[in-house]
C-alpha cells in the first residue's frame, strides 16, 4: 500500500457507473416490488450482508444520527427491523417517529432511500422473532444496555458469560427491553449508476390514487 496517500488523491477518485439504466417504462406501479426485484438481485449477487440498511433518526435538537441495522421482513404494510427498545434511536423515535432508510448496494451501482413513520411491533411478533434467533444473540440481547457508557469490553463478556449459564435451561426469556419497528413508508426512492454521472433516478411518492412516479435529475 502506498504510503503517499494524501487528500488530493480522495479528490481524483472516481469511476464510471457502466452496469446499466433504469427506465419509467419498466417501472411496476408499486415501488416494493422494485425493492424485491433489487433486494432479490443484491442476494444473488452475494453482496455482504444485502439486508443491511442505514437507520437515520433526529434528536429533540434536531441533531441527525445514523446507524446500520438489518433489514428483517418486509411487506406491504412496511419494512420491519428489531432493536433495544432503551437505546439511542428507540429514544429518539419515540420523541419523533419520522425515520428515513437506505440501502447501499455499490457494486450493483444501486441505492434505495426510503422515508416513513415506525410504529412498534406487537408482543407477538416481537417474541416471534425472537426465538428464531441464534441462541446466543438471544442471550446477548439481555447484555446490552445499548447506547449507554461501559468501563471496557471485559464487561459485557463477563455478563454474557454469566446469562449464558443463567439460561442454560430453557428457553432465553424475551427481555422486556427488546423490540421492533414497521416502517410505514410513504416515499421510496431508487437510485441507478449512469455514465458521464447521468444517474437514473425515480421517486415513488404515496398518494390518494396510489403511488405518484417522478424522474428526478442526477
């Protein structure tokens, strides 16, 4: 690796997006079943970890925040993820339900953003999910305190040491501090690469007769 890097060179990057277009008239009516298309592209492609999505949310100073979750059902009364109830963006999206997606897929030259409203997942569905999980990721959701301050990583392993023999019997309890969200989408908006940086882009707008379909510039 050069040892020469410097920020001019962040400035020469670039590349030509050659993979392909997208047109209004291949577009379906309905803009989840081109997130299926795509998500179902981005799996066969064997992208790592396809279902991941960046979370933004907004504090009650209007401060944004972003993090990656994985995106884990999807129809169409919205797109599901799971999360510590306690944390960061559980807080900040119970001040402020209003929460934009999206999904990076690169290599395939492609990005989705979506915006909508969450609302929380029944108990059922919650726990549902929840015992289908990794044993031991059930037993780490009880280690977090998600978001909050600890003295060193020693901490949480010890404490997963100690639930894990805790629950050695049984089913892992679903704490009552875990949950999930439906985003209730009313945007969606997908971004192909294009040469000469003439991206193609469409935006799918909810309306009262359906779903408003719009070509925006690059």
């Amino acid at each position: 690796m050069s040892t020469n890097f410097t920020l001019q060179d962040i400035a020469s990057l670039r590349r030509e997006y050659t993979r392909g277009g997208l047109r209004r008239k291949d577009l379906p009516e309905q803009p989840l079943a081109l997130f299926e298309t795509w998500l179902r592209q981005a799996c066969d492609a064997q992208l790592p970890d396809p279902t991941a999505m960046t979370v933004a949310t907004v504090d009650e100073q209007g401060q944004p925040y972003q993090r990656i979750v994985l995106l884990k059902h999807y129809d169409d009364s919205g797109l599901v993820f799971y999360t510590n109830l306690g944390s960061r963006k559980a807080q900040q999206l119970a001040n402020n339900p209003r929460i934009s997606l999206h999904f990076p897929w690169h290599f395939l030259e492609r990005q989705v953003m979506v915006l909508g409203e969450v609302e929380k997942l029944s108990p059922l569905e919650v726990l549902k999910y929840f015992h289908s999980r990794p044993r031991d990721s059930q037993i780490g959701a009880w280690v977090s305190r998600q978001s909050s301050r600890i003295s060193a990583r020693g901490v949480l392993e010890g404490k997963f040491l100690e639930l894990k023999q805790k629950f050695q019997q049984g089913e892992v309890p679903l704490p009552s501090f875990w949950g999930g969200y439906r985003v209730k989408f009313y945007t969606m908006e997908f971004w192909q690469g294009g040469e000469h940086r003439l991206h193609d882009r469409f935006l799918y707008q909810r309306s009262d007769n359906g779903w408003k379909i719009d070509r925006l510039a690059p």
